[in-house]
C-alpha cells in the first residue's frame, strides 16, 4: 500500500529555517516526480517545488533562491529546506508523487511562520 508521511514542520519566526522530509513507503520513488505543495487557509493548494528525475528541479516564484527540494531513493525520501521563512509561508504541506497515470498525497504538515 502506498504512504507519504511528511514530517518537520512547526512554528517558525521569521527569517527562520525549516527542513520537511517525506518519507515514501511502497511505492517505487525512483520512477515518480516528487513534488512539495502548500494550501493555506481559503487558499488553493500549490505547487512549492518539484524534481523530476536526479535533479532537475522546478521551483514557484515565491520561494525561489529561499527553498530547496532534494532526493534520496535509495532512502525513499524527498526533503525541501526552507530558509528565510516569511509568515506567508504558513501553510499546509504536502508530499505528492507523480507517475503517468496515477499520484499519491501525503497527509500533510503545519508549517506557521510567525513571531
């Protein structure tokens, strides 16, 4: 069966880091584009970052040059380090992975950037 478990979030003052992992179970990580979303509250969920294939990476406007997105498949894991934290960085965050014809979610985790 397969899982997404995200971990690492928290409250944050601003300016701050923080580093999200998400830990793929079942699933083979290594043929999927591994993406980190964010909805925040009466928002639409969006795209954060994502890496297709080694290392090719694609990041939205707003977190460019602050945000980060890395894997490991032979761990099973994508991790997105987050620096210079705004508080418009408070968010839910998910883990997807993506194939062709099929895409698995996360449940999430609370990232709140506030002093």
């Amino acid at each position: 069966q397969a899982q997404l478990v995200e971990s690492g979030g928290g409250l944050v003052q601003p300016g701050g880091s923080l580093r999200l992992s998400c830990a793929a179970s079942g699933i083979a990580m290594d043929s999927a584009t591994m993406g980190w979303y964010r909805q925040a509250p009466g928002k639409q969920r969006e795209l954060v970052a994502q890496i297709i294939g080694e290392s090719m990476t694609n990041y939205a406007d707003s977190v460019k040059g602050r945000f980060t997105i890395s894997r490991d498949n032979a761990k099973n894991t994508v991790c997105l380090q987050m620096n210079s934290l705004k508080p418009e960085d408070t968010a839910v965050y998910y883990c997807r992975a993506q194939y062709i014809i099929s895409n698995y979610w996360g449940q999430g985790t609370q990232v709140t950037v506030s002093s």
